[in-house]
C-alpha cells in the first residue's frame, strides 16, 4: 500500500527553528512536495524535491533521502504567522499525488 | 493573475438531496483535480481530468459521485443523495502539465455540510 507519515502535531517557539518529518511508502516516485495550509484556508505550495539533497528557499528549506523515503521541511528564524497544517505529498508512478494528513504546527511567543 | 475560483464557498444541505459544486481553473491550466479533505486529514483524491476526460475517478467513493468538464475548464463535481458523511471541504487544484514537477494550485473549497 502507499503511506505517507508525519507527526501530527509539534509546537516551537517564535525565532527558533523546527523540523518537520515526513517517511513514505509509495508505488513510483515521481518527486515530493511540501504545501502549507493554513486554517481554513487551501494548501500552498512551498517546495519540491526529486533528487537527494538539499533545497533551500529563504527562511524553508527542504530535505530528501530518496534511499530511506525520508524528507524533512526545515524552517528557521521562526514568525507567528508560520504557525499553520504542513502537508507532505509524493508524487507516485502516476504523477498523482498521494497526501500526509499534515503537521499542526504551533508556534509559541 | 486570477487563481482558482471555487462556488460555492459554503454550501448546507439536507441528507437526500443534490448538489453541485463548480471549479473554475486557473486560464491555460490543462490538469485539473478535486480532492476532498476533512478535519485534520490530508486531501482525499477524488477525481483528475485532463483537458475534457476524466484521467483517473479512482478516488471517487462511490457512484452517487460524478464531475465532468465539458469544455476542458470550468468542472462540476456533482453529488447524489447527499449522506451525512460526505460533510467536508471540496478542493480543487488545477495545473499547467502533468508528469514531472505537477505543482497543483488550490482553491478556496467548497465546505460541505449535510444534516
């Protein structure tokens, strides 16, 4: 079956930094994204990844180890509006694309 | 630039009855998807066309549920005999290719309520 796993919840306090985890089992990998969500709101998009390493994209980096199915989103110098559902999604042999339920992520003065 | 529209923003209806609900893509975009998403979850895909055929309904739940997309742009997801079940947000995303870095623009949704 195809999984996507990620925490469903972590909480960090404002200027810091965190990392958000995500682990998956897909048939095909076409690439993985990050979207952020926040409440109410649709999902959107910050990054992409398809080959190992590293992407960094202002304050958001994201990470890829295609050999573990392992990504982690990673976001520094943390801000109050940051506080938000971050979303891993794999794009599988079909290029559609199969959803974590999302990180609730709160974010403490 | 205009982004994905979605109507109706809310939408209350009674268990039993019909409803539509009308995605209009972003202009050129040839991928469009509806996805569905409760409280705390991930979108559920639901349906991907591309340009005026449906690619892929394998994340339709059942048959009371069908979308078209006569023209290859605006879609209605539309559904039968509302269950109370089906309460949730209607997303739909559209995108300018499929294969290879697919990064899918999102509306608004639709949130759906059946008493």
């Amino acid at each position: 079956g195809q999984n996507i796993d990620q925490p469903t919840e972590m909480t960090a306090t404002e200027g810091a930094i965190v990392q958000i985890n995500c682990t998956y089992q897909t048939s095909g990998f076409n690439g993985l994204f990050w979207y952020q969500q926040h409440a109410g709101e649709a999902p959107t998009f910050l990054s992409y990844n398809v080959l190992d390493g590293l992407e960094e994209k202002g304050r958001f980096s994201s990470f890829l180890s295609r050999s573990k199915g392992y990504s982690y989103l990673l976001l520094k110098e943390l801000q109050m509006k940051d506080s938000a559902s971050y979303l891993c999604a794999v794009s599988d042999s079909n290029y559609q694309l199969i959803w974590g339920a999302g990180t609730k992520l709160i974010i403490k003065p | 630039g205009a982004g994905v529209s979605q109507t109706p923003s809310n939408k209350v209806t009674e268990k039993g009855k019909y409803v539509e609900l009308r995605c209009d893509p972003i202009s050129g975009h040839t991928a469009l998807y509806w996805y569905r998403q409760s409280l705390g979850q991930g979108p559920e895909f639901l349906i991907y066309f591309q340009g005026t055929g449906a690619a892929d309904d394998s994340g339709l739940p059942n048959d009371r549920f069908f979308a078209v997309r006569p023209e290859g742009s605006v879609s209605t997801l539309k559904i039968q005999r509302t269950e109370r079940g089906d309460s949730a947000v209607y997303l739909c995303a559209s995108s300018p290719r499929t294969g290879p870095y697919n990064e899918q623009f999102f509306g608004p949704g639709t949130r759906l309520t059946v008493l």
